[in-house]
C-alpha cells in the first residue's frame, strides 16, 4: 500500500501541474488548444492519471509501475507540437520519478524514449542544426538530471537503510538494557541484604524489596502507615530526621558496620548494621550513595542465647568440678593413703583442674585459641601425662601403649592446648582400635628441621570417602555410629585449629581394617618470632 500512495503521490503532483498551464494557456493564448496533439498530450495525462488512480500496484510487480512516468513522457512529447510553448521542461518529471525508484537502466530508456518523442512529435521548425542541438540540449540535460538524481537517490537509500539498521541496533541494545535491567533488578530483590540508592539531595534513587519490607515502603517508595522507625538502641530514643540512616547516607557521612535498632511495623525489634558505598556518577552529577543495611537479628539473638548457654553450663559443670577437685585435696592430705593412690589422685586432681580451664576458656567470650606469647614446652612431658591420664582405659581394654623417639622435643607453645591436642588424639586411638591393639606414639626431628610427632594405631581405620571429612564439624563415620562409639565429631576439628595456630601441620593417613596414623609437625621456633 505505500507504493501505492507513492506512485500516487507522483502522478498528482505532475497532474497538478499541467493543470496550472492549462490554466495559464487558457487565460492567455487560448489558441493553443488548436493544436490536436496539445488536446491528445492534455488529455492522455487526465486518463494515465485516471488510471493510476484506479490500478491496485501493490498487487502488481515493481516494473508495472513504469508505465506511468512513459505515458507522463509521451504526453509531454505530445505538447512539444506547439512552436511557442515550451512545455519540454516538464520531462522533468518523469525522468526524476525513473531515477528516484528505478534502476539505471530504466533511466537510460526513459531518456531515449523522450528522446523518440520528441523527434516525432516536437516542432520541427529551424535548421536541421538548430534540430539536432535542440535534441541533444534535451538528452544531455535529462541525462545529466537523471544520473544526478540516481546516485542521490542510491545514497539516500544507502543511508536510509545504514539508519534503519542502526535504529534496528539501538533498539536491540536498548531490549538488551532493558533486559538486564530487569534481570538485574530481579537479582538485588531477591537478596536478603537491604539496598537503597539515595541521592546527595536525600531522595532514594532505588530500593530493593528487602527494604521495602523491612522499612514498609510500598513499590514506589511512599512510606506506609506501618513504616519502621530507627532507634539508636533497643527500646531507646527514636533517632531524629536528620540522624537516620538514609539521611547521614545523603550528607555523605561514611559507615562500617554501624549498628542501628529498627522497630519495625510488625511490632518487632531488629538489629541493623549498617554500611555506605559511593557509586560511581555520570560528569557533573550529585553524589549517589548505596546504603547497605544487613539483619542481623538472629546473630544477636543467637548470641544472647550463646551467652546465657554459657551461664548455664558454668553453673552446671563449674559446681560439680569444684567438689570433685575439693575432695581429691582433702584426701590427698590425708597420710594413710595405701600403694599407688596418691599418684592415682594427683592424676584425678590434675585432670580436674585441667577441665576447669577448659570450662573458662570454652566460655571466655573472646573465646582465646592459644595462650600467647609461647613458651617452651617439653611434648614428652605432653606425651607421658596424657598417656598416663588414659592408662586406665588402655589397661582395661588390653591394648599396648608404646611411647618412642626423643626423650625430650622442646618447641614454643600453649602446653594447655597441646594436651588437648594430645588428648584428643589418644582418645581417638583407644576408642577405635579394639581389644588387644597396639598404640604407638613416636617424636622425632624430620630433615627440615621440624619436630614430629606421630600417633599410629591398628584400629578400624577410615574409608578413602571419609578420610577427607574428619575435620568437619560434628562429621562421624557411619561404623562408628552403628557401633554406639560415643563422640560428638568436633575433636579433629579442635585439634586442627590448634595445630595451626602454633604455626604447625598435621597429616591422616588411614586404611579400613589397618589402621591411621596421624603426624604433627610444629615449628622448633615460631615462623613469625624468627622473622622479627
């Protein structure tokens, strides 16, 4: 349809004018209509223009279309016949609509046919010179017209379609944007952590849901009778306007970690920390800020409840522990202690005593790993008394304890700890190897200078699928399980943390049915100590 209206258009346009010089031929030499082939050239327009209105071109080929700029050519040759009206000028017309959508060719075959025209029809009056040049004045210009027109027409195509196909892009690019967009914004919504853009001026820029909803915005922003209000404590003094988190974001105010109280429009108090990120802006932009307000509620309430788990247990073991290691004083003050009691006490006592520190460590809020600065600490001394703290157990399970190498391996470190690394480890052997099982402790120096210690048993060993897990919290094989061997899978876990903050390594070898071996390797003096 829009060729069409196109060669519509053009027919009109052509049309109208030769209705004006109808109209001027009328009022001013009317003599002209004498001509036959003035009236035929006139008359051929009105029906070529009858006609195009009347032909459905969409539905034609292309190359129909050129009909109607020939006939326009042949009714101009008709009105050439007239000597003293020079109505040539308007093959103009049909030349330039051949060279805006037709091909050179069809430019070339216009021209020739106007040429044929007008040597039939075209006065004929003047030398067969002044003829010829006529003639020629006529298809030179057409044809210097033509070519002009049919490369600008070519350019004007060239460049109309590189727009379209860059318009085809932008548009592509900007779906893509669009896309990502969404995409992006569908991300940030689905984080727990509340995002807010706010401008320098103190307007929010943007918002994920998880602000919305801790704040009680609505999608566009608006405050909702429900909103939050901060607090600068827990069931304190509501923050003022100009103190919010939003407002001190605005002015530019840097935060890290801030903790901010929130009651909520649920009736719930909630602990915020707070954080702020300038954003990167175009030129000449206000400064933008992305506030980063994180929940952490349950980590506060978690800790409370770790806080009064700790009072608990205090009061619950710390009692019991006192009594015992009360009475094993008393008795040990007593002079008609037969045989190997004494030692058996100050095993008992020592033990105690050792379980009262671990309580306070345990539950020593800052929760120390090591006791720095190190000391020197012999790990046969280490060795012997643990061992002689399990000699009970070894003894009534049968089992053989065999304690080689070096009779003395000092290195720096937390003698506490590294009995409880110790403890740990024996404690393992003796519960996995079974009635009548070798144990065998052996300390030495490796050729790097290390000190090395390797606890080796002929137990029940460990799967290649579970030798990876043993130090994951609460991680217990399934045999041992079934078995009902007690154990809460946090002692290999302890004993690692341990282990590296005296700047060591420990390694676990172990074969189902053979055997493990566990070796540490420490440092004889701390890497950062000989680097000071």
């Amino acid at each position: 349809m829009i060729r069409t209206m196109s060669i519509w258009r053009w027919q009109l346009v052509f049309t109208g004018s030769i209705v004006a010089i109808v109209v001027m031929i009328t009022a001013f030499k009317p003599q002209t209509f004498a001509n036959p082939l003035v009236v035929a050239g006139i008359a051929l327009v009105v029906v070529t223009t009858l006609i195009t209105l009347a032909v459905p071109w969409h539905r034609l080929p292309h190359p129909f279309a050129t009909a109607v700029p020939l006939l326009d050519a042949l009714a101009v040759g008709f009105t050439t016949n007239a000597p003293d009206i020079r109505l040539g000028f308007l093959w103009v017309f049909p030349v330039v609509w051949l060279a805006t959508y037709f091909t050179m060719p069809w430019v070339l075959g216009g021209i020739a046919f106007i040429s044929a025209t007008l040597v039939l029809f075209a006065d004929q009056s003047g030398t067969p010179a002044d003829i010829l040049l006529r003639l020629l004045t006529v298809v030179i210009t057409l044809g210097f017209l033509g070519v002009t027109v049919r490369i600008g027409s070519q350019r004007s195509r060239a460049a109309r379609r590189l727009l379209q196909r860059r318009s085809e892009q932008v548009n592509r690019a900007a779906d893509r944007a669009e896309t990502n967009q969404r995409r992006v914004t569908q991300i940030v919504d689905a984080l727990s952590v509340a995002l807010v853009v706010v401008s320098a001026g103190g307007r929010i820029l943007q918002m994920n849901d998880a602000y919305r909803a801790l704040y009680g915005r609505d999608r566009f922003g608006a405050a909702l009778p429900s909103a939050g209000v901060e607090y600068d404590a827990r069931r304190g003094t509501a923050v003022p306007p100009s103190r919010t988190s939003i407002a001190r974001a605005a002015s530019g105010e840097k935060l890290q970690a801030e903790e901010v109280w929130l009651f909520d429009g649920n009736g719930q108090w909630r602990a915020l920390e707070v954080s702020t990120q300038p954003m990167a802006t175009a030129g000449g932009g206000q400064d933008v800020t992305l506030l980063v307000i994180d929940d952490v509620t349950m980590l506060r309430e978690a800790d409370e409840e770790r806080r009064a788990l700790a009072a608990v247990v205090s009061h619950e073991l710390r009692n019991p522990l006192t009594a015992i290691v009360g009475h094993v004083d008393l008795l040990r003050e007593r002079d008609d202690l037969p045989g190997r009691v004494p030692a058996q006490l100050d095993i008992i006592a020592n033990a105690g005593e050792r379980m009262q520190d671990l309580v306070s460590s345990i539950l020593d809020q800052n929760g120390r790993t090591v006791q720095e600065p190190f000391e020197p600490v012999d790990l046969r001394d280490v060795v012997e008394a643990s061992a002689a703290s399990y000699a009970p157990l070894i003894s009534g399970s049968r089992q053989e304890l065999l304690i080689e190498g070096a009779q003395s391996l000092v290195i720096y470190g937390d003698a506490f700890r590294l009995r409880q690394v110790l403890d740990n480890l024996l404690s393992n052997a003796v519960k996995y190897t079974p009635q009548g099982g070798h144990i065998r402790i052996a300390l030495g120096t490796s050729t790097d200078g290390h000190v090395e210690l390797a606890i080796v048993d002929d137990g029940v060993g460990l799967t290649p699928e579970d030798l990876p897990r043993v130090f994951e919290p609460y991680f217990r094989t399934d045999s041992a399980v079934r078995a009902g061997i007690s154990g809460t899978g946090l002692g290999m876990g302890i004993v690692r943390e341990i282990v590296s903050a005296h700047e060591g390594s420990i390694d676990i070898s172990s074969e189902v049915g053979l055997g493990t071996r566990v070796t540490l390797r420490f440092p004889q003096h701390r890497v950062k100590e000989a680097r000071a």
